[in-house]
C-alpha cells in the first residue's frame, strides 16, 4: 500500500508539548461522548428494535438473526485490518489517526439514520435493507472512528502520567455520560414511551445520530498526536507480516489479546440480553424501574471509581489493581446468580461486581500503550495499527458471535416478542417461558462468573508495567542517538 498524504487539513487547536485540561475534557471526554453514546444504545437496543419491533426472530427459522450478526461482524473485522493499514500509511501534519475522525464525523450520523429507515415491505426487502445498513454503519462508517479514536491515548504522549489521566477521561465518556443516558435515562423514560413504536424508534435515533456530529469535530479538534510528531524510524510502516510476527512473539501482547476476547464475549452476552432480563425476568415489560434500578445501584461505582482508581493504579499497579478487581467481579457475579429473581440480590452483587470492573474500566488503555511502548523498545519499530485492528476485531467479532448465540437461544426456547395496538397505541408485553428465563439469566448474570476468574488467572502473567520506564527511557536515548542502540 501506498503512502496516503492527507493536507490541507483544519489544524488541531491543542499546540502544546504536554497535555492541557482542555485536552482532556473536550478532546478525551465531551468529544468522543456523542459516538460513543449512539454505539452504547446501539450495543443494547438495536437488537431489541429487531427482534421486537421488526419481529425478526423467526425469519428463516430463526437463522437470519444469528447468521447476520456473525457475517457482519466478519465483514467489519476484515475492514478493521484495512483502516489499520490505512492509517499505518497516512501521512498528514494532523498526524495518522486524526484525519479519519473528521471524516467519521459526516459518515456516522447519515449510516446511522439508515439503521432505523427499514422500509415496511416484504421480508426479503427488510432483510437486504438490514444487512446494507448494518454494514453500512459498523463496517465502515464506525470502523474509521474506532480505529481512530482507540489509538488516540496511544498516540498522544510518551509520558505515562499524562497517558493514564487521557486514559481516564477516554473512559468516563464511555462509562459515565453513555452509561448515564443509555442505561438510566433510556431504560426510565425512552423505552416506556417508545414502546415498539416504529415511528418513535426513528425519531429518537435520528436526534441522537446527528449530535455525534458536532461532537467528533470537537473530538477532532482538541486532540493531538505528539508521538506521531517525533517522525523518527519507528513511525515507518512494515509489511504486515513483520508486524504480525511482532506481535505475536510478544507474550504481554498475546495474554492483552487473549483477556480481551474473554472479557468482551461475557459483557457483550450481558449487554446484549440486558433489556430481556429487565423484562421478562427481574422485573414486567419496559416497566421503567428495574432496568433504572440495575443501572443506577449497579453502576453507581462507576461514578466514584473515577476518583479512586488511577491513585491506586500509581500506587499498587495498573495490572495487580485489575486482578484484584476481577476477583470482586467474579464475587459480585456469583450472589447474582444465587437469586438471580430477587432485586435486593441482584443489586447487591451488581454493585460488588461493579466495583471489580472498575480498574478495567479506567486503566486498561494506559495498559495497552505500556505493551505498544514495550514491543517498540523490543522490536525497533510500532505496531499500532495492527494492534488496533486486532482490538477493534476482538470487540465486532465477539459482538456478533455473542448476539447471534443470544437470538438463535431466543428462537429455539420459543421466545414470544411484544405486540403493538394500533388503536389504543400501547404495548404488551408476554410472560416467557422458563427455558426463555433461564437463557437471560445465564447470559446476564451467571456466564460473567466464569470469565472474570479466568481473566484473574490470566493477568497475573501481565507484568509488563515491571519495566516500562526503563524501556520508555531507552527509547528517548535511541531517539535522541538518531536511532541507533
């Protein structure tokens, strides 16, 4: 491929060599709040706008619905590998990454919209529709700003204090503002008055898709890529199999990649039967109470984490601070499942669980820099690009496998999707069998158990903060030897 030289560009509005308060709560924060808020409502109710509203459940017997995520999720991991070599190959004074953010920006309102304009006309016009703009949003449209946005901390500074702050204030837009509108404002006020209303689920997803659109501009605007501004020898791009090779010999790379598939495959089979736990098992249809009430008591250490984690992460460890914390989130996971109908139980082990998700939630990105820095104090040279399409893939392919799973799960235990009265402009919600409830409760509460033990085990072999800053300082002698050793 090529060398991709981008100019003309609108210039970032950060000039400064270390990072700014401005940086932080613009560019890491309010920023990326507007992608990442449509992608969280995306992650919990787009499949609920298709198996309820458009009733898709039984379409080919059931298969539609689990073949067409996993294909997709296929599609969009082979065009992950592609936006991570086109941005290896970018070459702008906005550096590599941030170019595509501007164009994210116009792509992800318009592809967004699509989502939610199925035609109301014969199923197989309904299931091209689907599976276009599906692909049209997460294989392309979100694929440029994800691959953008995730290396943004990456690229930003050398300095890990700086990068852990960035890292903490990239988290709190996706913990804090879409987890605040997503799983209190959405569950309490939205989903009741939407209903399975077509016409409603349009509107309101048309409003949130336009203000991403502002918002990656500020994203844009108030980021900047000084790593990518030493243009020295570990900026060149090698052949992909170099990088491959790289990586994979890496053992801190290899265990990151490994506890990332573990992780993501529990909480997306969480995220995904979330809504149908809420309903038909905790809790009656959209009742607007129980799906608050999960979010609110269960998600409540997430606001107070922000403060208490990175000083302990500095003290203890990012590494030793996850372990702990997922020791916590097995703990919590169990109660749940001990009374997984009980609120005060559920809440309960919500709340302890919540608070072992905490240092996963806040350092994880720093954790990831310190194995990018590390393999290029190893090897010689950077391997962000392929680093973030593996990421990038690991989080759409087990996207796909985990819904998929989830729905052909619904078909086959027979799960009865809710009715709207034209006339009386209300919706009713079924009582699901057992072997539907059970489904949700495995999926929500009992699978997380086994994952986050696993992942314990498997961050203990993690020690590649041991020596980072020896690492980082050979790095700045070689730089500053013009490269050399």
């Amino acid at each position: 491929m090529r060398e991709i030289r981008l100019h003309k560009l609108p210039a970032t509005r950060i000039r400064t060599e270390h990072t700014t308060g401005k940086e932080k709560w613009l560019g890491y924060l309010l920023g990326p709040s507007g992608a990442l808020l449509f992608n969280a409502v995306l992650a919990t109710y787009l499949n609920v706008f298709y198996t309820d509203v458009l009733k898709l459940t039984g379409v080919w017997g059931g298969a539609f619905l689990m073949i067409f995520p996993i294909i997709s999720k296929i599609i969009d991991a082979i065009t992950n590998v592609i936006m991570g070599r086109i941005i290896d190959h970018t070459r702008s004074k906005e550096g590599k990454a941030r170019p595509w953010l501007l164009l994210s920006a116009f792509l992800m309102p318009v592809t967004g919209i699509l989502l939610f304009t199925v035609p109301r006309a014969s199923e197989t016009v309904q299931v091209i529709w689907i599976m276009v703009s599906y692909n049209l949003f997460y294989s392309i449209a979100y694929t440029i700003y994800n691959m953008s946005h995730t290396l943004m901390v990456p690229l930003s500074t050398r300095n890990t204090t700086e990068r852990g702050s960035l890292s903490v204030f990239n988290n709190i837009a996706s913990v804090m503002v879409s987890g605040i509108i997503a799983a209190l404002v959405f569950p309490m006020v939205v989903m009741p008055a939407l209903g399975v209303n077509r016409n409603l689920w349009l509107l309101t997803m048309s409003i949130l898709a336009v203000l991403i659109l502002p918002l990656t501009l500020m994203e844009y605007f108030f980021t900047k890529e000084r790593i990518t501004a030493e243009g020295d020898g570990s900026m060149e791009v090698r052949p992909i199999r170099e990088e491959l090779r790289a990586v994979l010999h890496d053992r801190y790379w290899v265990i990151l990649i490994v506890y990332l598939i573990i992780y993501t495959l529990g909480a997306n089979f969480k995220n995904a039967s979330l809504v149908y736990y809420c309903n038909y098992v905790l809790g009656t249809y959209n009742d607007g109470i129980t799906q608050t009430m999960i979010s609110v008591i269960g998600g409540l250490p997430m606001g107070i984490g922000l403060f208490a984690v990175w000083p302990l992460a500095k003290k203890f460890g990012k590494r030793n601070v996850t372990m702990a914390g997922f020791i916590l989130y097995a703990a919590g996971s169990l109660i749940c499942c001990l009374a997984p109908r009980s609120m005060a139980v559920v809440l309960t082990g919500q709340f302890i669980k919540n608070i072992g998700g905490l240092p996963s939630a806040y350092v994880f990105m720093a954790l990831f820099a310190d194995v990018l820095d590390h393999i290029e104090w190893k090897y010689g040279f950077r391997c962000d690009g392929i680093s973030t399409s593996v990421n990038t893939i690991v989080a759409t392919v087990c996207m796909g496998v985990s819904t998929g799973i989830l729905n052909l799960c619904l078909s086959l235990s027979g799960y009865a999707a809710p009715e709207y009265n034209e006339i009386t402009q209300q919706t009713t919600g079924f009582v699901q069998n057992a072997a539907t409830q059970n489904v949700f409760i495995f999926f929500f509460v009992g699978l997380e158990v086994i994952t986050a033990v696993v992942i314990a085990i498997l961050l203990k072999f993690l020690n590649v903060e041991r020596d980072i800053d020896k690492e980082q300082a050979e790095i700045k002698a070689r730089k500053e030897n013009g490269g050399k050793s």
